[in-house]
C-alpha cells in the first residue's frame, strides 16, 4: 500500500449504454462518508424522502439526477452534441437531463460509484490520474 496516496481523490471512467451509448463519465470516488453527507442533504432539501431507502420524493427526480451528476460526475467524453455543437462541454445540468431520459446510464453510474473496489484495484481500472 502506497501511503503517498491514500488521500488521493480516485476518478474512472465508465461506459454508458442505451440513450448514451458512445458516451464515457469520469466519476470520482465518494466515501461513506461523503456519500453518507450527500443523502442528508437530499434530505434536507426535501429532494429525497426520510427514512430506509430513502426514496425520490415525488416530482424531484430532476432535480436528484442533478445533483447526483454534480457529486459523482466530473466530465464526459465521446459523441455528444448539443444542437449543432459538436463535442458538447460537460455541466451537471446536462449530465442530469441524460440521467433523467436514461435509466441505464443512471445505474451503470450509480454502480460504478459504489464499486469502491475498482476504484483502489491495481489491475489498472482505478484512473492513474
């Protein structure tokens, strides 16, 4: 175990599929903690609902996906447009209207932030970065 690095912000990249096949996001890795902190203040802000499982509370799946992509999310890369702009500039706002439209792409992402073991493998699937 390098020691150097254990505070290292970790980061990957995972493929989506469905709507946003060709498409790449590098997310980085949250803690519990983090993640924990994340839920509280979906909470808080009435976007998830109190208690175990914590569901989307009714009419806030937008606003979730959003804020999902803000913490998770870091860029994007691969065919994205947007309009006639070629190779569309990552922002959560974006990143979250694609998770609102695709459910895969909103799993594959939520999987692979949880995938805490990928993130600090040394085969290579953690970002070098």
């Amino acid at each position: 175990m390098d020691l150097s690095s254990i505070r290292k912000e970790r980061r990957r990249w995972v493929e989506l599929s469905g709507l946003a096949a060709g498409v790449e996001v590098e997310i980085r890795h949250v803690s519990p903690k983090d993640h924990e902190r994340f839920r509280e203040k979906m909470i808080r802000e009435g976007i998830l609902k109190k208690g175990e499982g914590s569901q989307i509370a009714a009419g806030r799946f937008g606003d979730f996906c959003r804020e999902f992509a803000r913490a998770y999310v870091t860029a994007w890369r691969g065919d994205i447009k947007l309009g006639d702009q070629e190779n569309a500039e990552y922002s959560p706002e974006l990143m979250g209207t694609v998770f609102e439209a695709s459910a895969a792409a909103l799993t594959a992402v939520t999987e692979a932030a949880r995938d805490e073991a990928a993130f600090f493998s040394e085969s290579g699937s953690a970002s070098p970065d």
